[in-house]
C-alpha cells in the first residue's frame, strides 16, 4: 500500500465520523494533521471509533485481518506528544508491506 492510499484510508474514516456526528468539523487529512494528543479534533470515544473504523476499512481494502496497534508505531512512542496522520499512515505501508489494495 502506498502512504497516499492509507491517507486517503485516514481521510475517509474521520470524515465518516464527521458524518456520524463524532466530529464537530471536516478534517482535511495531511502528513502533520494531528489525530491523537493536543490539537486533535477527536476526543477518546472518537478515537477509538477511528480506529476500528479504520482497520476495517483496512481489513477491506487488503482483504486481510489486521490490527492497528499503537504501541508498534516506532515513531508514535512514550517521548512524542501527538501522533500525526502521516505517522499512522507510513505504519499502515509497514503493516501492509507490498499488497495489493483493492480500492471501493
């Protein structure tokens, strides 16, 4: 998968929470938007709902089982304070390696 697909994953997942009402605006996603910690749009419960939303849009789209955990995000640890799309997004190439990704 390349980093602009799984951005694109990002985009799709948080503005579906935007449509669910989870979101209180539209979050255009780039490398720097910042998805958890200061300035993030979403709070716990819209995080967590991210996430699962999410894997199973990665799950489809790789037409695999995986999981998104945080604690395996070598840029993502103890030290930073925010996670960033673009952080999450180079973790999802990694976890999906070279498939192929199917797009809906």
């Amino acid at each position: 998968m390349l980093e602009e697909h799984a951005l694109q994953l990002i985009q799709d997942s948080l503005s579906s929470l935007r449509r669910a009402g989870l979101v209180e605006q539209e979050v255009q996603v780039r490398d720097e938007t910042i998805l958890l910690g200061a300035g993030s749009p979403l709070d716990s419960i819209a995080f967590v709902t991210f996430v699962t939303d999410l894997e199973d849009r990665l799950n489809r789209a790789s037409d695999q089982e995986l999981f998104l955990v945080l604690n395996d995000i070598h840029e993502f640890n103890p030290d930073s304070l925010f996670l960033s799309a673009g952080t999450l997004a180079r973790y999802i190439v990694k976890l999906t390696g070279d498939q192929v990704v199917r797009h809906d």
